[in-house]
C-alpha cells in the first residue's frame, strides 16, 4: 500500500531567549531548559493534558543520564504522559531534523500532531568519567579476584581525576569547526569587512524584530532573561575592526563577533495536520513542503566541513522544481558569518557548481535583503540543537505575516552535514 | 500586634545556636535566650523584598528533584520564609527554645504559579499555643504577597513534647486506605547534608548521626520539608496551577533510607503518601486540592 501524503501545518513555536555560556542557565540543565520550552508551548496553545502524536527533540552535548531526555521532559510537563517521545542528535542540524521527522510522520499520516525541539547547554556540560580510569574501572569489574584487582589499582595514575570534557573539535581532523571554517574562508576569499558586515545587520534586525514585539509570541523568558543574552544591536564596522582573529591565525578574518558565541537555549516547534489544527480552532502559519540532507567528506576530499547545505540546497530545489531566487525569505543559519557568506559564493559560483555540482548552470545569487531578515544566529547565538526550532518557528510566523510566500532554510552542522527544508506561507507560496 | 521589618534574612546558623541556648538547665532565665514567655510573642516578622537567586533555586530544585522551570516550587517559598520561622523563635519571650521541637504539620496554599523574575514581600507570624495529645503546640503562619496579591500561605505546626493534654487527641477520621506505591526513593546517608546546604536548615538532627544523637535521634533523619519538596517533585506534571497541599509528618526518616511513594489521583485531589520500604513505617501522609486561582 502506497500511503498518501498530507500538508504538514506549522502551528507556532516556543522558545526561551538564549544565554550565553556560563550566563542566566548556569545551573540549568538540558532537560530544564527543554522543560521551560515545552512549557511555554503547552501554555500557548492549550496542550495541556493533550495526546500529541510524538515528540522529537535532542541535544548535541548530551549527559549519559539523560537517557530518553525528550521523553522524560514530557512526562514532567502538562502534556497527556501518553505521549511518545524519542532523542534525535545531528550536531547542528538536530533541530531541524527533528522538525523533518515529525513533518514526515504527520505526512504519512502516522501521527497527526507533533512537537520538535532541540536544547543544549554549554555551561552545565556533560564531563565524563576520565577514560583512562573508566577502563581500569571496567577491567576491575571483570576481574574475579581480590588480588587481580588490586593489581589493577597499579594502573591508576594522578592524572585520571582529569575528567573528559566535550570538545568542539571534529574527531578525524583535529581541528575545531571555527579553524575548519577559517579555511573555507580563506578558499572562498571572504572579507573581514563582508563578514563584519553581516554580523552587524544580525544584530540590528533582531534588535528591531524585539522591538516591534514581534518576538512575543515566539518565546517565553526563563529564569529573568526576557531577551538573547548576546543581542548587540548599534555596532559599526569600525568597532567591529578593532576585534582580534580568533581563528586562522593572525591573519584570519574570523572574531568573537562574527562567530557564533557558545550558548544555552532550547526550542519547540508544534507541527500538525490541518485536520487536527482545525478542530483545535488553532490557525496555521506555514506548510513544510520539503527538506534534505547532504554530507561532504572533509576528510580525504578536503571540502569544507561546513559545506554541505550547499549540496543538499539544489537536490532539494530540483525536486521541488524551484530555483534558488523563488524564495520571499532565507534563512541561512549563521554560524558563522563566513560559513553563510561562502555558501552563497558557492553557489554564484560556475566552477563548484559544475564540478562539486554537477551543474551546467550556477544556483546563482540571492537578494540579500531578504535574508535573515530577523536578525540570525550571529545575534541570538546558538545552542546548538535548539537553533532549527528557532528558525522554523521564526520563518513560519514570517510567511504568516507576509499572507503568501514561500522561504528556505539552510543549516551547516559537524561532521560535514547540513539540512535544508522549504516553508510555504499558509496563504499560499505566491 | 508588633511588626518588626527585616533588611534581609537572619542567618541561621546564629540563631540555632541561641535556638538551643535553652537546653542548658536555667538558661532561660537570662534575657537574651528564649523560654522566658507563656505563650508565642505577639510579633510579626517581615522580609519586605525577597528575590529569587537562580543558582540557589537551582540547587535546591536539584535535591528535591524538581524541573527548574521558571515557576518555582511552592516548597521554595517555604525556605525563604524558614529564616523567619527561626527568628521568631530566637526572641526571648519565646516559650521555648526552636531546637526539639517537631515539625508535624505543613500546609502550603499556592493561589497562583511565582515566577523566578518576581519579588516578594514575606511575613511570619505565630498562632497562639494550644494543647496537644503529647504536649503543646502551635502554627508559624507565613504569607507571601507580590505586590497587593497574597500568592502564597504556609502553616506549619510544630509540636513540643511534654505534658499533654489527652482530650486534644484529634477525633480518628475514617481510615482510608494506602496510596497505590509508584516509586522507591533511595535516600543517601548524606542527603541531610544536602538538602541543608540548598534550603540553609541547619539543623543538627539532620546533618550527621553524632550532631542527632545529643537530640535524641539515633541517626540523622531527613528533614521533614525536603520530604514533602520530593513528593511534590515527583508529581510537578498534576498538579493544578492554585493548589492546597497539606502533609502530616509521621515517623521520622532516619538515613539512610529506602522509601515508597505511593500516590492516589482522583477528582477531588490527590492522596499520596511516604513509607519505609522494608517495614511500611509511615513517614509523611499528604493531600492536594485545588484551590481558585489568581491572575497572574
């Protein structure tokens, strides 16, 4: 049996601001961060004691107690403890995987209603046991006799107290996503000044999107931040300038400022048939109508590990027949300043789009201003997993806004991936 | 009645130790040290703006094994006013000295969720004394306001053992049966530890079998408040948004210990109650009920 597939109905979303590492969630744990989402999304659309068909949700640095973290902060909130909940972790692009694997349920027509969220934190990071010791630990459990075990005791050296602690490093190359996004930089020629540049509209158009409240019904403050901790609206290119490389060496063009800071946050997004958001009286914002994965090997055929949305964007325009310019509004996940600004390179570009492409034509060029229009990751930094839901939700109200319209969002994650999906307005794409 | 305003909250270690200044035989009769009055001092003792400290929830929240959401735990409120509790029974006139008193009774009311972000003005007062089975007792009545609106009220009923006065026995209600068990709590040695250093109720019972046994414990015992805080805990995804929570203490919770929780959900509220694992000893028998809530 073939089944059909139904529209998949973004219903809003919520989330808390963000903070910065070690800021307002020091002492917040994944779970209570993805808790205080949930709760706020619960509250705004009367879930409470509801059935929801699923929810999915991860983190990227995750602590081995949270085993079932999506399913534990369900059975903590409001929502019916009959609904089934499963973890989802790919890096950077978890959250909006999530989104996709509960659009895709819907669509089947498997569940009719789901929850997507993502959170991670930084601050209460997941040390884990030195793995040295936890070797010897291990061979102590397998040893029968007193004597073999104390031998074992032999092995343990001072060092060992050290624990592991959870590096932003990618494990093949050594090398952190900000020195491996130094290097595409450098490859695609991006400027100190276009990177400075985009980093100051992120913040100046998150600025306004608060201003105007039109933030108010997309988050929930938590523990007494009202707003993203790492919002620095007015800055200039002079002020910008003066910032030393943090990646690339002294001659990078990569900053603390044009870089996505380290964060705490968490995110949830509703996604429903239209069927049951009808009989809810709850209005719908956007239709999710496509979404894809790529991955580049950054390893031996030396692309760039941030990269990928690049391949995965013009498989999913093919399939959807569109091109790259019918788009009201982009959303490029910001990183960092130079991973947006050398995709949209890649993509004018005839060369990669032949050769890495297979393309006889470049995707082309984007109207940048409408791009990240409410300010972008650069502006409300960036928890890991919790940045999809951020996007989608805030893509979503924006086609809502708009009436019709249709935009795209594309995230770089670790390990060479990205995730790309398309949103229709609920007034139609045109 | 007398109202006394405090900049910020007493520190209870100081007041522990003139909480049981009165133990020592003629103690009392110095002016500083409580045991002098009749009956509980006609005094009102108010924290006009208390805040929350996210860290300090956190930790608390931690041991009691509570979400930290942006809503505190009614429980919370409680350990803020606990200072004054202290404070009032370290006044001179106070009949007796805090140390050795039992805790028997709490009912917390919540007339509506407190956020993190918000302020409060807290008071504490203390019921009158009145006879009990085993002894006296009497009610340390807390009331927190945000603003004009009173969001939260806590009774606690502390008991000092001594001549009683049988006819104060309360009338046997009918016996209901025991909550259905759905969880077993593992509680550490050190938990009283713990919980002492997130809620600052330092109180020696609680800390190590040698500051208990002085008191007449054989070893720590938990504290009655983090056991109700757990109970709280493991039911934060029922309760209503206003709720009455009473709880009465039983036999204390010597550490460490395994316990059950065993819960009981119907219309008109919730049942729960803490026993020993091993020996069905009950600890603490509590209720919900809703109660109207307060706009926010």
């Amino acid at each position: 049996m073939t089944p059909s597939v139904r529209r998949v109905a973004v219903i809003g979303g919520n989330r808390i601001p963000f903070a910065r590492s070690n800021g307002p969630y020091a002492h917040a744990s994944n779970s209570d961060m993805l808790a205080a989402a949930l709760d706020g999304l619960i509250e705004r659309y009367n879930l409470q004691g509801e059935k929801i068909g699923e929810m999915a949700a991860g983190a990227v640095l995750k602590h081995p107690r949270d085993r079932d973290l999506t399913r534990e902060v369900v059975l903590g909130s409001k929502l019916a403890p009959e609904t089934p909940a499963f973890d989802v972790q790919q890096a950077c692009g978890t959250g909006l995987e999530a989104v996709i694997l509960i659009a895709n349920k819907i669509a089947l027509g498997q569940i009719d209603s789901g929850i997507a969220g993502g959170v991670d934190t930084t601050s209460d990071a997941p040390l884990a046991l030195n793995d040295d010791l936890r070797e010897i630990l291990l061979d102590a459990n397998r040893t029968p006799d007193t004597a073999g075990r104390l031998k074992l005791l032999t092995r343990l050296r001072p060092g060992m107290v050290v624990p592991a602690i959870p590096a932003n490093e990618e494990p093949r190359t050594g090398l952190s996503m900000g020195e491996h996004c130094a290097i595409m930089a450098s490859e695609w020629g991006i400027t100190r000044e276009a990177q400075d540049a985009l980093t100051i509209r992120s913040h100046d158009h998150l600025a306004a999107a608060y201003d105007r409240g039109w933030q108010d019904d997309l988050m929930t403050s938590y523990l007494g931040l009202e707003r993203d901790q790492n919002l620095r609206p007015g800055s200039t290119l002079e002020k910008l300038g003066k910032l030393k490389p943090v990646f690339g060496g002294p001659e990078g063009t990569m900053t603390a400022a044009n870089s996505t800071p380290l964060s705490d946050g968490a995110s949830t997004v509703l996604l429903a048939s239209e069927e049951w958001a009808k009989a809810r009286n709850l209005p719908i914002l956007a239709y999710i109508t496509e979404s894809q994965t790529a991955a580049v090997d950054f390893v031996h055929k030396r692309e760039g590990l941030l990269m990928a949305p690049a391949y995965a964007m013009p498989t999913m325009l093919d399939r959807a027949g569109l091109t790259l310019q019918d788009f009201d509004v982009y959303e490029i996940h910001e990183a960092f300043a130079a991973q947006v600004l050398c995709t949209l390179a890649a993509w004018e570009d005839p060369v990669f789009c032949k050769e890495r492409l297979g393309r006889d034509k470049p995707l082309g060029s984007i109207d940048t201003e409408k791009m990240n229009i409410n300010g972008g990751s650069l502006a409300a930094g960036h928890p890991f997993a919790a940045t999809g839901g951020r996007i989608v939700a805030g893509l979503a109200k924006e086609l809502s806004d708009r009436g019709s319209g249709r935009g795209v969002i594309s995230i770089c994650a670790a390990a060479g991936q990205g995730v790309v999906a398309i949103l229709e307005s609920a007034g139609g794409a045109k | 009645m007398a109202t006394r305003e405090l900049q910020g909250p007493p520190g209870i270690i100081p007041l522990y130790a003139k909480a049981a200044l009165p133990m020592i035989p003629g103690a009392s009769a110095l002016p500083f040290v409580p045991g002098s009055g009749k009956d509980v001092p006609d005094l009102e003792l108010v924290l006009p703006e208390v805040t929350f400290d996210p860290a300090a929830l956190a930790a608390y929240n931690r041991v009691c094994g509570f979400t930290l959401r942006d809503d505190v735990p009614s429980t919370y409120i409680h350990v803020l006013a606990f200072p004054l509790h202290m404070a009032l029974m370290a006044e001179p006139n106070f009949p007796f000295g805090a140390v050795g008193l039992v805790h028997v009774n709490n009912t917390i009311t919540q007339h509506r969720p407190v956020s993190v972000s918000e302020t409060l003005s807290i008071k504490v007062t203390a019921s009158k004394l009145r006879p009990h089975a085993k002894g006296k007792q009497f009610d340390m009545v807390a009331q927190a306001k945000a603003g004009r609106t009173i969001v939260w009220e806590g009774v606690s009923t502390y008991l000092r053992l001594g001549k009683g006065d049988p006819s104060a026995k309360k009338p046997k209600g009918e016996e209901l049966a025991d909550p259905p068990v759905s969880a077993t709590w593992k509680l550490q040695g050190g938990l009283g530890r713990k919980y002492a250093a997130a809620s600052g109720d330092r109180n020696p019972i609680h800390l190590y079998d040698l500051t208990a046994k002085p008191l007449g414990f054989n070893k720590a015992i938990i504290h009655g408040m983090w056991t109700k805080a757990r109970c709280l805990a493991a039911l934060e995804s029922v309760l209503p948004e206003a709720y009455k929570v009473d709880v009465q203490f039983r036999k204390p919770i010597p550490l460490p210990s395994k316990v059950t929780f065993g819960e009981e959900i119907t219309k008109d509220g919730i049942r729960f109650a803490v026993k020993n694992a091993r020996k069905g000893t009950p600890h603490l028998d509590g209720t919900v009920v809703q109660v109207p809530a307060k706009k926010r």
